[in-house]
C-alpha cells in the first residue's frame, strides 16, 4: 500500500497566503512587509515552511482584515 504524503498545516496555510499574494499581484517586498520578515524569510518559507509562526499569520490577517476562516477557504 503506498503511503501518501501528508500536507500539513504550515504548508496549507503558506500556501494560501502565496495564492492570495499571487491573486492580487502584490510583490514580495510588499507580502514581507505585510508578514513583518525580509523577503530573504519568504524564499525559506518557500523551502519549508514550518518556521512561519502564528505571530507572522495574525499580521497577515489583520493588515488585510480577514478572518483565518477566509483565508483558509481561498
């Protein structure tokens, strides 16, 4: 039986902020400063992104005054 990879919840969630950063065209200067990192910090998220905290997350949110619910069902 194979064994299929696990998508956990520090990915799902980096991957929802990419899609909405790639939906409204904003640069990576901008998200970085929206999420208080350096754009150098969005490229490791990229690797991996099991360092992004919920402190990064909750800035995401409130800059944009979404709700994690929205987010979620992007």
């Amino acid at each position: 039986m194979k064994k299929t990879a696990r998508l956990t919840l520090y990915k799902i969630m980096w991957c929802k902020i990419r899609y909405w950063q790639n939906l409204r065209d904003i640069s990576d200067g901008e998200l970085a400063a929206i999420l208080g990192v350096g754009e150098r910090t969005l490229h490791e998220y990229d690797k991996c992104a099991k360092h992004i905290t919920l402190e990064k997350i909750d800035n995401f949110l409130s800059v944009n005054k979404m709700e994690l619910q929205e987010l979620l069902t992007l």
